[in-house]
C-alpha cells in the first residue's frame, strides 16, 4: 500500500521546490548582471513572480520566499549588512496582498487574465516601495529609493509573462489545499466511474 503524503509534507515539499527553482534561478541573474553584465542600468527578478504564486498557493508561506529573495540577492551581490534589510524586510511589504487575494478569490485572479498581470505587478510594484521606503528610513536619499522602481524595468515585464503563463497550467496559481480536494474528487469519480 502506498503511503500518502500529509498536507504538511507536501506543503513543505512544495514551498522548498518553489525557493530552490527562485534561489537557482536568482543566483544565476545577480551573477549575470554583476559578473558579465556590470555596467547595465536595468536589472531582472523572478523574486516577485515566485512570491505572487507562493501568495496564491499557500498564503502567508510566501513570507519565507520574499526574504529568501532578499538574502539570495545580496548575498550573490556582496550585498552591505543594510542592504539585507532593505531587500529582505521591503520585499515582506507584499504581504498585504494576501487581503486582496481572500477577497477576491484566488480562482478569480488566476482565471482573469487581467486580474493576473496586476496581480503580479502589484506584488512587484509593493515590493519595490518597501524596499524604498526603508532605504529612506536608513537615510538613502530620494534619488537613491526611486532607484528601486527605474532599474526593476524588465522584472515589470518578466513577473507580468511568468504569471500570465502559470495562470494557464493546472493547479500552479490555485489554493493548493483547494486543489488537492479537487484533485482528490476527481480521482473518487475516476474510482467510481470503472
């Protein structure tokens, strides 16, 4: 007999998976921009799009992605002790999200291809002005915090394709507890169905 796997082990399977694919796929950018790439303007994130779906999959998990986004990124970067902060505690500020996404609904989001891209440029664009603000409450001046939004161009664009192609596969951008009911459901009628 098979031994199934309990909503906690597959919820901790999942949430890993998630942060290995962010931290591989993180790791391999900040290099690009600061080893090969030095003197570009822009830069590019997966950190929001992988946030914006652990959001959607597992709610207030996704805490644990946005810092680890934080910590790859400066620590790939030989990053300033300061700088932890603000990309560690500024990426958190998406979390508010998670109101949104309970009163609208996860299916609703994942099903509006409209509601999707703004979802997800929304977990950007608060990422962004949390990283901001603390670099101003650190004493960065303003310049330096708009800074944030100008050089986060082409993660505008990657977040916004990155989510509206998840929307499209079964059970990525759904409530995973949501999913593994209906997953199980269907597998009862499959059963029944012989």
């Amino acid at each position: 007999m098979k031994k199934q796997l309990t909503v906690g082990q597959y919820r901790a399977m999942d949430l890993f998976f998630f942060a290995l694919m962010m931290v591989i796929s993180e790791s391999v950018i900040v290099l690009a921009a600061t080893r090969w790439f030095p003197n570009e303007p822009y830069t590019v994130s997966v950190v929001a799009a992988v946030v914006a779906i652990v959001m959607i999959r597992w709610g207030p998990w996704a805490a644990v992605h946005a810092a680890l986004g934080g910590v790859v990124f400066c620590l790939v970067s030989g990053a300033a002790p300061r700088q932890y902060l603000i990309y560690c505690g500024g990426n958190l500020l998406a979390l508010p999200l998670l109101f949104f996404i309970k009163k609208q609904g996860a299916d609703a989001i994942r099903r509006d291809s409209f509601k999707t891209v703004a979802y997800g440029l929304l977990t950007l664009l608060l990422m962004e002005a949390g990283r901001a603000l603390l670099s101003l409450v650190l004493g960065a001046s303003p310049a330096a915090a708009a800074g944030f939004f100008t050089t986060d161009i082409i993660s505008w664009l990657f977040t916004a394709l990155i989510l509206w192609i998840a929307r499209r596969l079964d059970g990525i951008m759904e409530d995973q507890k949501q999913y593994l009911h209906r997953v199980a459901q269907e597998r009862e009628e499959e059963k029944g169905g012989f």
